[in-house]
C-alpha cells in the first residue's frame, strides 16, 4: 500500500469528521511540547542504565575478595566497625547480603541529607573493614550517580519547579501514542489487513521524503505506542500534581501497599539499641530471602522491621517484624496485598529498569531512542509540509457529535486526573488560535 497525501482537501472530506481536529492536536501539540519529551527520554535513558554503571563506578565500595577461609563476622561487629567512622550520626539500619562478595551496610539517619537518604558506611564482613562511605536513597538502594540522573530525570535538577516539565511530557505521552496510533490507522484507507499495512516500512519509489518520514513515523510509533502508554502511566505516579492525585485514588480505592506492624507487646528498653541485633539478623535469614535490610525500632513500642530487597527478577518482597529476643511480631507477605497495590510496585520497577535488570534496561533504552526518532521524523514531516502549515481545521462543529462529546469527555476526565495536560491543551489552543489567526492559516467558521 502507498501513502498519497497530495489531495489534502478531498481527504479531509473522506476523513472521520473529528480527524482534521485530531491531527491539528497532536501536530501543533507535537512541535511545542516534543523538546520537554526528548529531554525526559534522553535523560530516563541514562538514569535506567544507572544500576548497571554503579557496579562499575562504586565496585570498591559494593565488593569485597572473599578470603580462603571465608568466615564472616557477627553483625554487631560490622556495625560498631561502621559506628566508629560515622560521626554523630544515628544508626538506621543494615543491609546484609547473600553474596559472599557483597560488603555489608550500615544506614545513618543525618537530618543533613533529604528525605529518604541515608548515610551508607560499607563495610567488609570478614574483617570489618571501611571500604567506603555514599549517600543511599529509596527502596531500590540507589547510590549518587542514580539518585543524581533520578533528580535529573524528574525535575532537571531544578527542585519542584522542575517537576512541572516531566509531568506535562509524561501526560502528553498517551495522548500522542493514542491519537497517533487512530490517526495513522485511518490512513491505511479500507483493505482487510489494515494492521499489516500499518507496519509496512517501505514507501513507494516516488513518493517523496515527507510521505518516507510519514511512513515510518507511522510505523513506530504504532510499535512504540504501548511502551508509550506505560511511560505515561508510571511517569504520572511520581509526579508533581498528578501523582498527588493518583495517590489520593489508590487510597480511596484501597490499592496503596499495606505497612508492616511492629508494635511489641510490652515496651522493652535497652541501653544498647545493636546489643541483640544478631539474635535478629538469624531469624531474619530464616523467615526471608537475602539481601534484607534491617530498620532499628523507631520507638521503644516497636521492634525491628525486615524487608527483602528489590532485586531483578524478585517479584515479591516480604517483611517481617521482629522484636530484640529475635522473636517474630508480624508478617506482611506480598502476596496477600491487593492485585493493585502488587502492579503498582512491578509498574514501577520496570519503569526504573530494576525488575527485570539489564534487559528491563536495554529496553527502556531502546523505547527512549525510539521517541526521539519519532520526534525527530515529526519535526521533518512538518519542516517538508512547511513552517506554519499544519493542518487546517476548518469548523469546530463536530465536537458537537457524539464522537465529539466523547473525545471532550475523555479529555475532561483524563484532565481532572493530569490537571497540567488540560491547562497545557487550554493554553496551546489559545496561543495556536491566536498566532494562526494572525497569520490567516485557520479560520473557524460555521458551514452552511
């Protein structure tokens, strides 16, 4: 099948009354918010390959040689090494391995770093040794260069402020993937294998590089438009406004991943708060998996709190509480928390690019190369059409429709979820009304 579009009027009257609508959406929304989107790609392309490069960059710090007659020490002994060299601050936690090549960590609370951050001494478990100290942040132990490329990715660096460009970029994401996908469809015109035709690379000899760049920014963003999908989905959960909002749903609707209750029995003091901290490393090692992390009692009601690291591959993480005689309080095995709260956690570390590990990685590389190949063959399409001639809409009267007030209705509830994309696609109307109407590229009249 070949593309035409040399006839754009007479297409236009064969087209879905809504098309000229969609394809001046997604083309104007495409030319000014396509730089906010490489910018997010090009950047979530670095942060996920972040696991991979910090076992190369921090190796000194996360590896030890394991002696020939390998004996690690107790816990205790390895923390009161780390102790020793972390100052006034206050012991958080530890994090033990099941690799015999893995230093353990000790966690420091300092009211210096941000929320979330601890103060990680590394320490050799055969003979306590500092083998460095870095900051660690959130459940995935991230080290500074992902924790740098993660502020990066998010908010370029910039604080809250920031944040507003990876929201509107993630928003927009769907919109483009879906529009994209129905408009390239109803180019295919009306042969059975319509699907085939979408996926067809090729264009005619002939046919002209615009028609080229159509064809095969048609074709992948058509491969690309579920990936797209997910990226909007996942990207929206950490967001500024959105995020705030998906939470507040996820709450209402039960589907937030439920706490590990440690409160103890009766309240316990102890003068030396790692004098039983082997008792409980023991149970921990025999009601879960390694690597575990290890969080000190938060107050003198409550025992210490286990919970089974994020490792590719590990689809469930369990916690256990567990009080100073090494005695098990609760459990809070994964498997029992609701289908939603699971998916959000599996949404979420394959967005990172932890869940599957190095091919979860490469395939978030090859997603954000694949969006800026999109965004680059949009702005040749649009620079072969010529600046300033997109499509023209000629009449706003079938939003009038039913199919209309379903596109309006879409966008009004996908708005009162993404508050910025409905502002954006307010503002982006009236700066395209405005300079279009300056120039005499549209008019919006009623057909008789």
């Amino acid at each position: 099948m070949t593309l035409s579009l040399k006839h754009e009027p007479r297409e236009q009257r064969k087209s879905p009354a809504l098309r000229p609508i969609v394809v001046r959406m997604h083309t104007v929304a495409g030319i000014l918010i396509a730089p906010l989107i490489v910018v997010a790609a090009l950047s979530g392309l670095f942060y996920a390959l972040c696991p991979t490069l910090e076992q190369w960059v921090y190796h000194d710090e996360i590896t030890t040689t394991v002696p020939a007659d390998a004996q690690a020490l107790d816990v205790q002994q390895q923390v009161q090494a780390a102790k020793a060299v972390a100052g006034d601050r206050t012991l958080a936690g530890v994090q033990l391995y099941d690799d015999p090549e893995k230093n353990t960590r000790v966690l420091f609370a300092d009211p210096k770093l941000g929320e979330g951050v601890f103060h990680a001494v590394f320490v050799d478990p055969y003979n306590a040794e500092i083998k460095g100290q870095l900051e660690q942040y959130g459940k995935s132990s991230a080290l500074p260069l992902t924790r740098w490329a993660s502020y990066g990715h998010k908010n370029l660096w910039l604080g809250t402020p920031g944040r507003i460009y990876s929201e509107l970029a993630a928003s927009w994401l769907g919109f483009f993937a879906i529009s994209g996908v129905v408009l390239w469809w109803q180019l295919q015109g009306k042969d059975t294998s319509k699907f085939k035709a979408m996926l067809r690379w090729s264009q005619a000899k002939g046919s002209g590089r615009r028609l080229q760049y159509l064809r095969q920014h048609g074709v992948v963003g058509t491969v690309l438009a579920a990936g797209l999908i997910f990226l909007c989905v996942t990207g929206l959960t950490w967001s500024l406004v959105a995020g705030d909002n998906i939470a507040k749903l996820r709450k209402e609707l039960g589907w937030t991943s439920p706490s590990t209750q440690a409160s103890v029995s009766k309240t316990i003091t102890i003068d030396d708060p790692i004098a039983d901290i082997d008792a409980v490393a023991a149970t921990t090692r025999q009601e879960l998996r390694l690597p575990v992390r290890l969080m000190l009692p938060e107050t003198p009601e409550q025992g210490w709190v286990a919970t089974e690291l994020r490792q590719p591959y590990r689809m469930a993480t369990d916690a256990v509480a567990i009080d100073s005689q090494g005695d098990v309080i609760s459990f809070n095995h994964f498997d029992s928390w609701p289908l939603a709260a699971k998916a959000t956690v599996w949404l979420i570390q394959l967005h990172m690019g932890t869940l599957f590990g190095l091919p979860n990685q490469l395939a978030l590389v090859a997603l954000a190369l694949g969006i800026t190949f999109l965004v680059i063959r949009g702005y040749q399409i649009w620079y072969r059409r010529g600046f300033g001639n997109a499509p023209r809409v000629r009449s706003l009267r079938p939003l009038a429709t039913k199919k209309g007030a379903l596109l309006l209705a879409a966008l009004a509830a996908y708005s009162v979820i993404a508050p910025l994309f409905g502002l954006s696609i307010l503002v982006l109307f009236a700066l395209d009304w405005g300079l279009s109407k300056m120039r005499g590229a549209i008019t919006f009249k009623e057909e008789n």
